[in-house]
C-alpha cells in the first residue's frame, strides 16, 4: 500500500511541476519558474524515496533524498528571495 502513495506523491508533484512549467511558459511570471524548479526537485526527491525502499534495498539513500530535498527548497527559497518584486 505504501508504494502506491509515494507512487502517486510522484505524480502529484510532477504534475505540479508540469502545470507551474506550463504557466511560467505562457505569463512569463519568474515565480512560477522557481515553483516549478521547486517541484520538480520534490519530484526526484520522491522517486528517490521509492527507490531507497523498494528498489535498492541495500543501500541508504537517505542522504541524497535529504540533499535532493534541501536543493529543491533551497531554489524556491532563492527565488522568493530573487524576485522581491
């Protein structure tokens, strides 16, 4: 049961990244980029979790997950931070 919520956490945070892509592709509204780099950070954080889990069961990815977890805040963190106006 739990492969499929992390498998569908994936998909909503793809899909988050695809849809603040597409927007930041029609506004030109640079906040919606820094989303959806964001996003699409937590997307390979996700995929990362599934395959520490269930994958490679013999490693630890627990360090890149929460690496790949810090960049992608840290970019939206940095856009916030960027675009003031």
């Amino acid at each position: 049961m739990s492969q499929i919520i992390y498998a569908l956490c994936a998909a909503a945070s793809l899909t988050c990244a695809w849809l603040l892509f597409s927007g930041y592709a029609r506004s030109g509204f640079r906040l919606l980029f820094w989303s959806g780099l964001c996003f699409a950070g937590l997307t390979a954080n996700n995929v990362i979790l599934v395959l520490d889990r269930y994958v490679f069961t013999q490693v630890d990815l627990t360090t890149l997950r929460l690496a790949t977890g810090l960049a992608a805040v840290l970019l939206l963190l940095f856009g916030l931070i960027w675009e003031k106006d």
